[in-house]
C-alpha cells in the first residue's frame, strides 16, 4: 500500500515537472516574441525559433507562420518547418474561400481539424495533398484586424488539448503586435534607404554644382582681367588723341580757325566721354577681378562731400540743379578708401543728375546709425518704373526715361557703387517712386579707435 502511495506521488510530481516545463518553455517564447516587438529583432529568425519551440512544445513536426498582404494580393510564408516548397508555393496567391486561411482571415476565429478525412469541407485539396491529418490554426491580429495565420500541422493523428489551443492562442495574440512594429521598422529601413539614395543624388548634384560653379568663376575671373587688359590698352592711344587736341586747342602747333576750334572741341569732349567710359569698365573688372586693393584710413565725409559739391558744378551749373547738403552735426568719420568713397557719390550724383530734370533737386544727407554711418543722394527726378526697378544692379543696364539719356552711358556706375560698398562691409538699396524721384541710400563702417588699421 505504501509503495502505491509512494509511486502514485512520483508520477504526480514527474507531472508537475513537465506542466512546469511547458510553462516555462511557454514563457520564453512569448519573451522572445516581446523581444521581436520592442528591440526590432531579425524578424525571421526570431519567428523561426518561435515556431520550432512551439511544435516541439506540442510534439508536432510540421508549422508555420503565413502573412497576407492583401495590396499585392498574395501570401508569404515568413517561417515554417516540416511544410513542402510546393504546399508554400501553392500558398502565393491569396486562397479561395474554402481554405483554411481564408476562412480565419474572414472569420477570425481559431479552426482546429483534428481528422481531416472525417470533415473534407473543413479542409482543402491542398491540406489533403500535402497529407495533413491534424490542423490547427489560429489568427494573427493587427490593428484590430486579422493579418496572417500561426498553423500547427501533422500528417498523422493529434489530438490537440485546451492547452495547446491555449498556448497558440496566447503565442498568436503576441505575434500580432510584434509583426506590426516589425513591419513599421521595415517601413522605417526602407523610407530611410530611400532617404539615402535621394542624399546620395544630391551630394551628386551638389558636387556637379561646385564643378559649374568654379568653371563660372574662372569664366568670370578671365573676363574681368580680359576687360582690365583692354581698358588699360585703350586708354593709352585715347590718352594721346586727347592730348593732342588740347595742344592743337591752344595753338601750339601753330592757329586755328573757328570751324578747326570746334572740331577739336568735338574731338577733345568725345575723347573725354569715352575716357569716362572705359575708367569704369576698368574699375568694375578690377573689383571683380580681385586686383583693387582697399587703402582703408580714418575719413571724415564733410570733406570728401565738400570737394565733391564743387566737382559737380560744371555738371548742374548747365542745367540749373540745385545741390543740398545735409548733415549730422559732428558725424563720426569712417573706416574707408577715400579715392574708392569719392568715386560712389560721383557715381550716385552723376546718376541724380542725368534722371533730374532742369531746375530740379539733389540731397546728399548723412547721419550716425549704430555703429555705421547712412547716407543717402535724393532726387525729385522721373523715378524707375517697377518692372526696371530688379535689374537696377545689373551690368550695362540703362533705362530710356532719363532726360539725359541721349548722353550715353556704360550702366556700370550702379554696378561699381554696390561693388565698392559691399567691399567696405556696408550694403546699397534704393526707393523710387515713378514720375516722383529715387533714392539711394549706402551704409559705411565708422572708424573706431580700436580698429586696426590693416584691418579690411
């Protein structure tokens, strides 16, 4: 009697074990599961492991783990074991609706066939072809709706228990997320693969870029000195003509009579102009080319505009303009090339001048601003028109309702004044108003005592 209480406890105990076992064996699967879904795991081994420990926790040979994507309108098996190449290829297109994924993609429900020659319309051919005699299947859910199938299959008889029903159940519902999440990383590798290939396309095209840019730099640098040859070329015959009707003016060579007087006038006056003209190419090329150097020095503006009022005379004398200076009391000098500084107001007078009309007005104002000083040359001449006002800083760009349009002009003296001002780390802009005037307005750095004197 003691021996059968002895061997009943044993069994009871060996029992024990083995739930103990299953439990554990259950839990770590479901662990590796969880793993998949917060670590973003090798989702195909990891499901692979949890497939093999599933059948062998429930002495089955044969499983897998189907997905359907119904966009593409097919099924792929992301794990099995002891499932034919031909059942899963077979298994490519989604399944009618007599087969057993179909039926838990529609219902939802766990489907369990313990014999499938006793119940043929629970089964389909492809499940007889393969020789499954026991099937069970449980949903994978996503979002609330039915993504895919954990089955469990033999090819002999099994008799499934509420436990391993249970188990499936709980290893299906875990599945469910971890696909989810997993299929999110994936869509997170592919947009960031797809990230890299357009960074890649612009580095690409960045690169292509620099290239342009630096053969558009080098075109500019060799136009620029090209320019600066000539002009240097041309000044010194046009010098010689020049000089030669001044001589002839004042009669050195020997008199002249009245209509002699006025040819060489003609002469001397166009040689001038075009003089002007090719100094102001000359300038420009030079700035752009890098060959002017700033002589940056302490210089107090009411000089330089002083000496300028009186440059200006024989220019608005003719044409009744009239000139007004306004300025701050005590302004601070600034931080300038003077010939460079002296160059920008002629530039902007001369401008005023050919855009005024006789008897108009011209304002030169300056004042402190901040660690700046602003000045700006006023006119109540004919104004730009908005649709000229963008291009205004453009090489040779010349408007046709200045009044003094018919005296020509290179349409760089805009261009140079925004070159030397820029230069000197200060900037231009403009307002004009068509048919009421314009102003130009430039800023220049004001000298400060602590200020190096090579310092650009």
């Amino acid at each position: 009697m003691a021996k059968s209480i002895t061997g009943s406890l044993k069994e009871e105990k060996i029992e024990l074990l083995h739930a103990l076992e299953t439990k554990v064996e259950e839990f770590t699967i479901l662990h590796q599961i969880a793993q998949t879904g917060t670590e973003m795991m090798a989702l195909e081994q990891v499901l692979g492991n949890a497939l093999e420990r599933v059948t062998r926790l429930m002495g089955v040979e044969s499983g897998a783990i189907i997905l359907a994507n119904e966009q593409k309108g097919e099924v792929n098996a992301v794990a099995r074991g002891g499932i034919s190449d031909r059942f899963l290829e077979k298994l490519k297109r989604l399944p009618s609706n007599n087969s057993v994924t179909s039926r838990l993609i529609l219902s939802g429900m766990p489907i369990v066939i313990e014999d499938t020659d006793k119940y043929p319309q629970l089964a389909d051919s492809l499940v007889r072809e393969e020789g499954l005699k026991s099937i069970a299947a449980v949903p994978l859910r996503s979002s609330g709706r039915v993504t895919g199938t954990l089955l469990i299959a033999c090819h002999s008889l099994h008799s499934f228990s509420s436990a391993e029903i249970h188990l499936l159940n709980t290893v299906g519902e875990g599945l469910g997320p971890a696909l989810k999440n997993a299929e999110l990383y994936e869509a997170l590798r592919e947009k960031n693969r797809q990230l890299d290939e357009q960074n890649q396309e612009l580095r690409s095209r960045q690169q292509k870029l620099l290239e342009k840019t630096r053969e558009v730099e080098q075109a500019s640098q060799l136009k620029s000195e090209f320019l600066a040859n000539m002009s240097h070329e041309l000044r010194t015959p046009l010098n010689v003509i020049i000089g030669f009707s001044e001589l002839m003016l004042d009669e050195v060579p020997g008199p002249t009579n009245k209509k002699q007087r006025q040819c060489l006038e003609d002469i001397l006056n166009s040689g001038r102009h075009l003089l002007g003209l090719i100094d102001q190419v000359l300038d420009l090329s030079k700035i752009e080319s890098g060959r002017t150097e700033l002589k940056l020095a302490e210089v107090a503006l009411p000089g330089v505009i002083e000496s300028l009022k009186n440059t200006m005379l024989p220019i608005l004398k003719p044409r009744r303009q009239k000139l007004d200076i306004s300025l701050e009391e005590e302004l601070p000098p600034v931080y300038a090339d003077k010939a460079k500084i002296r160059q920008v107001f002629f530039n902007l007078l001369s401008n005023s001048s050919r855009f005024t009309p006789d008897g108009g007005r011209i304002e030169i104002r300056a004042v402190k601003n901040g660690n700046h000083c602003q000045v700006s040359v006023t006119d109540n001449g004919t104004g730009i028109k908005k649709e000229d006002q963008a291009r205004i800083f453009e090489p040779f760009c010349q408007l046709d309702n200045a009044p003094g349009r018919a005296e020509g002009g290179t349409g760089l003296g805009l261009v140079v004044v925004k070159q030397i001002v820029e230069r000197h780390g200060g900037r231009v802009w403009f307002k004009s108003q068509y048919g009421e005037g314009s102003k130009f307005s430039f800023t220049l750095p004001l000298f400060l005592k602590e200020v190096e004197k090579d310092e650009p």
